[in-house]
C-alpha cells in the first residue's frame, strides 16, 4: 500500500492516501480467516488475550 499511499502524496492528497491505505489494510486483515482463527484461539488459551497462539 504504500505505492498509492506515496502516488498520492506526490500529488498532494497525504491525508487521503494514509486514510485509503489505512483503509485497505483493515479491510484486508479483516476478511483473512487465518487472523480471524489466531484471535479466536488466542482470547480462549490459559493468558488470554496475550498474543500467543500456543
């Protein structure tokens, strides 16, 4: 993303650019089953919420 996000900075639309880029990365994270199953696994573990998987 940050070929768009510079494209748009050449042209004088930064904010825009950080925003669709910022945009697009959630929307991506989002919709990836492996991130969703990770969270899953990970708010149900002994330290729950602590970023391991295992």
């Amino acid at each position: 993303m940050s070929r768009l996000k510079s494209t748009l900075s050449g042209m004088g639309l930064g904010v825009l650019g950080t925003m669709i880029s910022a945009g697009l990365d959630f929307a991506l994270d989002y919709t990836s089953p492996s991130t969703m199953l990770a969270k899953f696994f990970d708010s149900h573990n002994k330290k729950k919420n602590g970023g391991n998987v295992i």
